[in-house]
C-alpha cells in the first residue's frame, strides 16, 4: 500500500462533465508495447480474450499494453479470464469501490451524521449578543432541506437576531495544502464535481441557475437554487422569438470573490428554459449567501459576515442540532449510483477522523482504509488511494485487486448486500442508466464506471444467464480509451450470456 497526499438532478450535475474536463496526462506511459490479446499476460492459466471484445478494442485502435481485465466467479474458483491482471492502472472513478465499501465496514452500514448551532455569546431576549457557531460534522450529503429544518429548530429557540457572524467550525477535518494547490492547478474550480471536501459542507457548495424566457421579453430572468441572499447580479441572458431548434447556451461566473454573479447566454424562446449548475463562491462566503436566505425566511437577521475557525465550537453550548436522516448506506449508494466525488472524499476523511483521531486527513484516512482491507485479508498492495474518489492522477489499483475486493465484499453477509445495491444497475439506474437498455442483461449487471482523460474503467458484477455470479473488471488507460465503451459491454454481455 502506497499512500500519497496530494439530490437528484444536482447529484447527477455534480459528476457528469468529469468526463470531459479532467485531464489525466500520460497515464500509461511505461505500459509494454502494443501487441496481440494474450500477450503480456501474467495469469498462468488465461483464456483468450473473447472475440468480440478484441475486435471491439481493435476496432478503436486501443493498445494491448493499455488493458487490464479480469473475470471470476464468486463461488471461490479461480478466474476465467484475465489480462494483465496484475498491472496497476489509473481507475478513475472505480477508486470508489475501495473508499466506500471499506468506509461501510470501518463507520457501520447505519452511520449518521451530527451538525450543531452552538451560542458565540450571551442569549438575551431574541438576540443573541455574538456570533453564531455552525459545527460541521462532516455531513456529505447536508443538503438545503436538511438546514432548513435545523434552522427552525434554531428559530424555535426564541433567537430571532443574531449580532455578531456566522462562524463555521470546520475543524473536524484537516485541509491539506498542496492536496488544495494540486485540485486548482487540474481541475476547473467553477465546477461542481471540483467541490472541495470540508467538515461543514453546505448543499454541496453548489448553485443551480435557471433563464427562463418571459412572454415577450428580450432577456430571460435569472433564478437561483438555492436562494441566496445579498447576491449581485449582473450579465444578461438574450432571448430571440422563434422554436427552439439549437441548444441554450450560459455561461455563469463569480466575481469579485462571489460577491456579484454574471450570467450570460443566448435561447430562443421556444426553449422555454435553460439551466446549468456550477460551483458556489469560497466556503465562508457560499455559507453566508446560503444561511442569510434561509435566516430571512424564518424571520431571522443577522448583522454580520462569516468567517471559518475550526475549533470555535468547543466549550460552547448548543443551541439546535440535526442528526442526518440519511444512513452511511443511503450515501454510499447515492456516491458509487452518480459517481459523487465530493461525498467520496468527504468518507475518506470521516474514516480517517474516526480511526485515527480528530482532524481526519486524507493521509490517516488511506491508512485507516488499508489496515482494515488487511485485517480482513484483503491486502492490495498496489493501491495508491490518494483522495479515494478517483479523481487523481496519482491513484492506481490493478485489476486483480479490484476483483479480489469485490468478490470479498460479495461474500460479507453484513456488508455485501448494500454495497451491490450501491452500484449502478445496468440498463436501470445511475451512470449504467442508458447503456445496455432493454437487452437480457438489462437488470443483471451491478457496474461502477470510471470515466476521465484516456480512461475509462469498469468494475462491478454480473448474474450470468446460467445462474452464477462473477467479479468483472476491465480497465482501459491510455490514448483512444473513450473508445473502449462498446468493449466494455460487449465483456458484460459476454460473461451474462457465455459464462
């Protein structure tokens, strides 16, 4: 073990231009050189890679040297088919096989969540004379209806002003520095699926934005989800009459550290709407906008700003809280059916706080996940977990490891169950949603993909025609990867129809 440092329609947005955007440079390079399936094979006993999946892979021109595959059966037997088994490759978002089932065994399947107001001062009345500390439990999935709720139950209290800041204590959680310089340097901030993990993380950080064209306007209006309070506006969406023939297109952008927002497009009005999302301003500023509104609208004011303190809870008393209605399992599922990094990366650093002592890190929750996949006898000693969500350059695993977890998840009556169902259902739901639809595999497959800059990875599992289970895991690295989908199904199909 190598370890490095470094909701619905907004779960779906928050990782569905990863694909597109994140840039992994030169993943495979050092891999052998190209050559004929079979070649390079370290399985001492390896069926020949099926035709149709070797003409699929030939046919997009992906390298030989650039394929990791295995396919074992569940009941104990040895694999059927592997190639380069042993290989680490770049898994992209398959890495979160690894962080969320070891996070299931290490928190408990019925893990919560706490988030507490405490008192920053004297309560007088229905002021209180100071500030109001918000103490971040780690929560990944604290969502605007959940701090609507704690907000009532803050109001409930008889507070109805609050003089002094917002405070945020985050200090659950430690943030790595050059982890934070390295995600700015790769990943494009504006993004939601770029959210950073923090202690107190707030609806993910993230802002949907709506132009809807009004009845014989020029310019759409502009709504917010969530509302946010004392945001300037600025920038004009151009609608033109006639039917909606081209998509809308906006464009949106903080300025002046999230002070004012700039939308800007073009949409014909048969378009009705368009909408995008992206990523809120810094934390401290996106908790003001966001507590602010949701404040006003049960009636509350506040006088000051935010900031961020970690620590800035201890010792003072508790004015509300909210235990999260969602388990560890509900947010597993929601992180490995949408391919939800931030939550990923947030479990890794629950995992960390929870075996290694506060604050969790990303380095003690590596850790944590390796000596427990080892106290239970699966060591993978080619891992490289450097944020668990996969979204790294630095993370490796080969396919051997990856199959060799999910048949030992498989087996584990406590935990096996809900991690399988976390997985997205070929043909049904999550990112497996639209491939294999309406096929005898449709329902029979339980796949997370892995998708990036010349990557694309599959690992999961696959209820044969004949009745038996297999472990199945092909990663692809390297130029022409974004090819290798149809290879992909095509293995799936195999192994449900063959096997």
């Amino acid at each position: 073990m190598v370890i490095k440092s470094a909701f619905g329609i907004l779960v779906r947005f928050l990782t569905a231009s990863l694909s597109a955007v994140l840039q992994l440079s030169a993943i495979a390079a050092g891999a052998p050189a190209a050559g004929a399936a079979g070649a390079a094979v370290d399985s001492p006993r390896p069926l020949t890679i099926p035709a149709p999946v070797a003409d699929a892979l030939r046919s997009a021109g992906i390298p030989m040297g650039g394929l990791g595959l295995v396919v074992r059966p569940l009941d104990g037997r040895g694999p059927v088919l592997e190639y380069q088994a042993g290989r680490p490759f770049n898994p992209a978002s398959t890495m979160k096989l690894v962080t969320t089932y070891a996070a299931l065994g290490v928190l408990g399947v019925d893990y919560r969540w706490r988030t507490t107001f405490h008192a920053g001062g004297p309560v007088v009345g229905d002021r209180l004379r100071g500030d109001l500390i918000l103490r971040g439990g780690g929560d990944p999935k604290l969502v605007v209806e959940d701090l609507t709720e704690l907000i009532a139950r803050l109001r409930a209290t008889g507070i109805r002003q609050i003089d002094g800041d917002l405070v945020l204590d985050d200090g659950l959680y430690q943030d790595d520095p050059a982890e934070a310089a390295s995600d700015a340097r790769e990943f494009d901030s504006t993004q939601p699926w770029a959210v950073r993990p923090s202690a107190a993380l707030l609806n993910f950080r993230a802002v949907g934005i709506t132009a809807t064209a009004g009845a014989g306007g020029d310019s759409a209006r502009i709504s917010l989800d969530p509302p946010l309070t004392g945001v300037d506006m600025t920038g004009r969406v151009i609608v033109r009459p006639g039917p909606c023939r081209e998509a809308p297109l906006l464009d949106a952008r903080w300025l002046f550290d999230g002070a004012s927002l700039r939308v800007e497009g073009r949409m014909a009005s048969g378009c009705g709407e368009a909408s995008t999302w992206i990523a809120g301003p810094p934390p401290a500023r996106y908790a003001r906008l966001l507590f602010g509104a949701l404040w006003e609208a049960a009636g509350g004011t506040l006088a000051g700003a935010a900031r961020i303190v970690p620590g800035a809870a201890q010792g003072r008393p508790v004015l509300a809280e909210w235990v999260s209605p969602r388990n560890l399992a509900d947010v597993v599922r929601d992180a490995n059916k949408f391919s939800n990094n931030v939550m990923t990366r947030q479990l890794l650093l629950q995992v960390g706080a929870h075996r290694a002592g506060v604050p969790g890190t990303t380095q003690k929750g590596a850790q944590a996940i390796a000596d427990w996949l080892a106290g239970r006898g699966v060591g993978l000693p080619d891992l490289i977990l450097e944020n668990g969500s996969g979204l790294s350059r630095n993370e490796r695993i080969s396919a051997d490891s990856l199959a060799r977890l999910l048949v030992h998840a498989a087996a584990d009556a406590n935990l096996g169950p809900v991690f399988v169902d976390s997985l997205p259902l070929a043909g049904v739901d999550g990112t497996m949603k639209r491939r294999l639809q309406g096929e005898p595999i449709t329902g029979q497959a339980w796949i997370k993909t892995g998708s990036a800059n010349e990557v694309r990875s599959m690992a999961g599992y696959v209820q044969s025609a004949s009745g038996r289970r297999w472990a199945v895991v092909m990663l692809v690295n390297g130029p022409g990867a974004q090819a290798s989908t149809q290879a992909q199904d095509r293995l799936l199909r195999w192994v449900h129809s063959q096997l």
